[in-house]
C-alpha cells in the first residue's frame, strides 16, 4: 500500500481564456484502479475508475502533499504563480492525475496538444482519470479522491 507513483495536473485559466497545466509528481501514493473493490467502496452505482489516497502531513502553513502546501481549488486558483501549491479539483473545471511521473518541468500549455493535454494523454495512454470527488481526512491524515 502506498507505493504508487502518479502525477496530478492542476489546471489554471489566464483570462484569455489558455490553460496552463501544473503537473505534481507524488510518490507514496495508492492508486486503486480494481472496479469490484470501488463499487464496494462507494456503491455499484458508482462509475469512478480510480480511487487514489494521497497522505498528507502537517506543515507550517497548513497541509503539505508531495512537499507542496495544499490549497482548496478556488484558492489555488487565485494563486498568481500557483506551481509551489497543489490541490484535487472536481466539476467542470476538474484536474486529472494519471499513473506515473511526468517528465516534463514547468507548467503545460494546453494549446501545445492537439484536443488539450488531457485529451491528447487520455488518447495515448492507459491510466489517466478526471477528478471526480476529493475528500481530506485527518485522522489518518490523506485525501481520498476518485477519477474517472
């Protein structure tokens, strides 16, 4: 358990409307991709692909993920350089993770990939997933998110 490597890509909107993606490298990780142990977990009726637990411990300046603080979706948008920060945002402007570490540096111009970058990765590869839902907990401290 918790010996997976994925790489989450945070998504920030300039207003002029490019997307810009902020890969996270996290190791340590535990990425569930077994369907019958997630309809388990969260209900036959579910149609997530991925449960992913990301721990987290304790910072200065609140909880630090991948040697990162963690920010709330709205707040890490707000962030003017928001690459020493990550965060796992659902919904229509949702982030992604996918198995395995990215080896690009930098952030990702989304104009770069024919379709964006998450179409483009869903296209080319096995293992990638929207995030769906986010959860934090402490008393084992960890984020429980699914993608799809």
């Amino acid at each position: 358990m918790y010996s997976d490597t994925v790489t989450i890509f945070n998504r920030k909107t300039a207003a002029d409307g490019s997307v810009r993606w902020y890969p996270t490298v996290l190791e340590g990780v535990d990425l569930n991709t077994d369907r019958a142990a997630i309809a388990a977990r969260y209900g036959y009726e579910s149609r997530d692909k991925a449960a992913l637990h990301v721990p987290w411990v304790r910072g200065g300046d609140g909880p630090m993920v991948g040697g990162k603080r963690w920010l709330a979706p709205e707040q890490w948008r707000r962030q003017e350089d928001p690459a020493g920060a990550v965060t796992f945002a659902a919904g229509e402007a949702f982030d992604f993770f996918m198995e395995g570490a990215w080896d690009q540096a930098g952030p990702v111009r989304d104009a770069d990939f024919q379709g964006g970058l998450y179409a483009s990765l869903l296209r080319e590869r096995d293992g990638v997933f929207a995030v769906t839902s986010a959860a934090m907990f402490s008393v084992i401290p960890h984020f429980e998110i699914t993608g799809r």
